[in-house]
C-alpha cells in the first residue's frame, strides 16, 4: 500500500454530531581472560552465547479519510424510528473517543445526472415531489422523509462521490481508504423505488461515478448488512463491470436475495448472495462467504476498486437482525476486504455505512471496522 503524508484534522461540531475535535496528527567490549599463576595450562573454557532480542516498534496507524456532516443529522425519519439521526452521532462520539487518525473531508451534493446514472428519470421526479410536497413517507416504499431528506440524501450519495476521488486521488496527502459516515442509508433503493429506509442508493452512485469520472473498468461492491442489499443488486444486475456479493439472513427482509439470483444477460455471473440463517456469526459469514464463496468467485475478476457496503444490524443484539457477529468479526471482514484490494485495486478501499439500530453495538462495530482500516499494510 502507498503510505503518504497527511494534514491535521480539523475539528467539526454542531447540531448534536460530535466532532472530531483534538485529533491532531501530524506525519509531521573488551575480554579479560584470567591470569593463571601456576605453570600447568588450563582447558579453554567455552562463553555462554547471548541470545540476540530484537526489538520492534510497533506501526502507527495510518489515515484514513472520513466523509461526514452535521447535515447527515436533518433527515428525520421520525420519532422512534430506528434509522434515527442518532447513529450518525453515535459513531462519531466513538471515533473521537478512538485513536485512529482521520482526514477529515467534507461532503458535497450529487448532481442530477449522478443520481440518475442509477435511477430512472420517473423516480427521481417523484422522490423530488414526495419530498417537496411534505409527505412523510414516499410514494414507492417504506422510506420515511422529512423536509430536509432530498438535501441531505443528495449530500450523502455525494459523499461518496467524494471519498472515490479521494482513493483514486495522486495527491500527496491523499489516502487509499475511506469510511462515509452517511445518512440515509442507499443498498435498497431499486433503479425505479426508494424503500427500506433509503432514497438513492449511495454505494452505487459511487461506483457509476468511479468508471465514469476516474476511468475504474471493474468495481467490486460487497455488503454484510444482514438485509440483502436489493438496490445495488438490482442496478448492476445485467451490468458485467460491477460484481456485487451479499451475505444476509433469509428469510428476512426485503424477501429477496436467493442464491439463484446471479445477475442476467452480460451480467450473468457477476451477482453472487449468500443467503444464511438466522443465528449465522463468524463460521457462516466470514469463513463461509467471504472467504471461501467470495474468495472462489472473484478471482477472475479483478476490480480497480473494492466497495463495501457497511451495514453493522449484522452484529450481534441488534434490533433489526438475528445475526451473531462480534466487534473482531468486522475487523477480520475488513483485513480480508483490503487484502483483496490489495490484489489488484491498489489498495483502495471505500466503504459506506448502510445499517445498524443497536447505538452501543453499531458504534463499537464501526470502530472496529475502521481502525482495521487503518491498519499498516
């Protein structure tokens, strides 16, 4: 991995988001035999080999960069519901309070064009309108919205927009991985529907931006949420330069994901699921699916940019999920994920936050997952 330079963070505040404020890093003999006093000679006696202990300084981490805003905190979904403006806060009090270095960057819109480079023309209009109107869920699915969701659903697919020019980025103080602390989550809006407690779909939009913006030929998106990423799955379906591989529970919402479901015509083949039951943890996703059915399947592929949709309902105790991941199972996730980055996409890593209703579970998840980040190669 290409280590690089990078500046100090700057601290951001507001809005109850907890900043990253006071994480400032800078990359800125002789023997002496005895003397004998008789005249017969002594046998030579032979000296105790010292064992030679090598000390090693252990590596600091290195940066990763972090895309997220206060404004991620305005999409209001409602009181009690779990995709709450809470998880945003709740991970960043965890960051802060975390010795992991970050390059803090700041989001931007996506454009129009952006968006409907994975949704159809008619969604995007009626999103607008549902959004505009003041409706309090939209007309295509179970996505609650409030005022402010066309802005700031906007903002996050352009975070990630953001974090892809940064991987791909020759500057000097860039870095080759990053963590989007975005909201509202995206795997399940479809082409043509928003549902699932998402508007656009975040991820995707970031891999229609790599190939279109920064020449990127094969991405590989994979997503250990425990719901099936329908959305992304269904926009790349036919699609062969985008393999897009889900490990989830099923049966268990949005119904879909079934180890039939490959991809179609040019696609065929580059959609891969893992459907797992309830009570799966480490044996069933990361040694079964990961390692062994997505290691299996990929090796042919090659992407020039390795994506990882970051849903953390996979962790054990949360709300919204039966699974049994622990905070060590992310992090192992994630070090086979970069080790695969490492293959042929030099090394760069973008990953986007998508599920995770337990605060305490989704924090201390997403804390492991990103210091495995920051990992040194």
């Amino acid at each position: 991995m290409k280590r690089r330079r990078f500046l100090a963070d700057s601290a951001v505040t507001g809005a109850g988001m907890v900043g990253l404020g006071g994480l400032s890093l800078v990359w800125t003999g002789c023997s002496n035999p005895d003397q004998e006093t008789n005249t017969m000679e002594k046998e030579p006696q032979s000296q105790p080999e010292i064992e030679q202990v090598t000390e090693t300084t252990p590596q600091k981490l290195q940066p990763v960069a972090l895309i997220s805003d206060e404004r991620y905190l305005h999409h209001f979904p409602g009181l009690g519901h779990p995709e709450s403006p809470a998880r945003a806060a709740s991970v960043m009090k965890a960051f802060n309070a975390s010795d992991i270095p970050f390059r803090r960057l700041e989001p931007r819109h996506a454009s129009m064009e952006e968006i409907r480079s994975c949704h159809t023309a008619e969604y995007v209009k009626t999103a607008v309108l549902d959004i505009e109107a003041g409706k309090s869920m939209l007309s295509t699915g179970d996505t609650h919205i409030s005022e402010d969701s066309l802005d700031v659903a906007l903002l996050a697919a352009g975070g990630v927009c953001v974090a892809v020019d940064e991987v791909f980025s020759a500057d000097a103080a860039s870095v080759d991985r990053a963590f989007c602390v975005v909201r509202p989550p995206g795997h399940h809006a479809e082409a043509n529907k928003g549902m699932g407690f998402c508007v656009f779909g975040n991820i995707a939009v970031g891999a229609r931006y790599a190939q279109s913006k920064h020449g990127a030929e094969r991405v590989l998106i994979v997503d250990w949420d425990v719901h099936h990423g329908n959305g992304t799955q269904d926009i790349f379906y036919d699609d062969p330069s985008v393999f897009f591989f889900s490990s989830h529970q099923s049966p268990w919402y949005p119904g879909t994901g079934d180890a039939n479901e490959t991809g179609s015509g040019k696609g065929e083949g580059t959609t891969l699921n893992a459907p797992l039951a309830s009570g799966s943890g480490r044996a069933e996703v990361f040694e079964q699916a990961f390692r062994q059915q997505l290691r299996n399947a990929v090796k042919d592929f090659k992407p020039d940019l390795v994506m990882i949709s970051a849903g953390f309902d996979s962790r054990i105790d949360d709300p919204l999920g039966q699974f049994v991941l622990e905070d060590q199972d992310f992090t192992d996730l994630t070090l086979f994920m970069r080790e695969l980055a490492h293959e042929t996409a030099g090394g760069r890593v973008v990953s986007v936050l998508e599920g995770g209703y337990n605060l305490d579970g989704l924090a201390a998840a997403a804390t492991a997952h990103v210091r495995a980040l920051a990992e040194p190669a």
